[in-house]
C-alpha cells in the first residue's frame, strides 16, 4: 500500500493545560500505510521525508511532547494503543 494512495485523518487539539498542542497544524495519521513493509523500508520511508534519527524502540508510557519538533511513528509488528493530544486526545 502506498501512502498516496491513503487518504490521511487529520486531528487538531487545544492547549489541555498540561499538554500545550499545536491549534494550527495537525496530527496527520495515515492508517495501514506500512502494512506490507519491512522495517528497513519504514526507516527508508521516513528518511526518504526527511525524518532522520530513527531508532526501534517502544514508546513513553507517559505523557510527553516536543516543543520544537515534531515526531513519525511507524508499527512494524504488533499493535499499539497510544493517547495522542495530551489527556483531552484521542
């Protein structure tokens, strides 16, 4: 699959008090796009957009965000259940 051919969802969030969100641009999340991957080609994907400094980890399991970047997060295997936009999220 290939992520043109995938119509994203897009969410905005207000500031929730402790997690201040971006009210201009969007969590952009594109559902499925690495089904069919390797995690080579996931990395090679993200670099090919400019997201360097890929590491495979899990994820924080609390919450956190970054004031002056922005983060890709690409599911090889398995599932994840993650709470996107501070407390108030999805």
């Amino acid at each position: 699959m290939s992520i043109n051919s995938i119509e994203p969802a897009t969410f905005l969030f207000e500031d929730d008090g402790s997690i201040p969100n971006n009210t201009k641009l969007p969590l952009i999340f594109y559902a499925g796009v690495f089904d069919d991957l390797t995690p080579e080609l996931i990395e090679e994907a993200f670099h090919a957009s400019e997201w360097g400094n890929s590491w495979r980890a899990s994820v924080f399991p609390f919450p956190h965000y970054h004031a002056e970047a922005h983060e890709e997060l690409g599911c090889f295997i398995g599932s994840a259940t993650i709470r996107l936009g501070g407390a108030k999220g999805i």
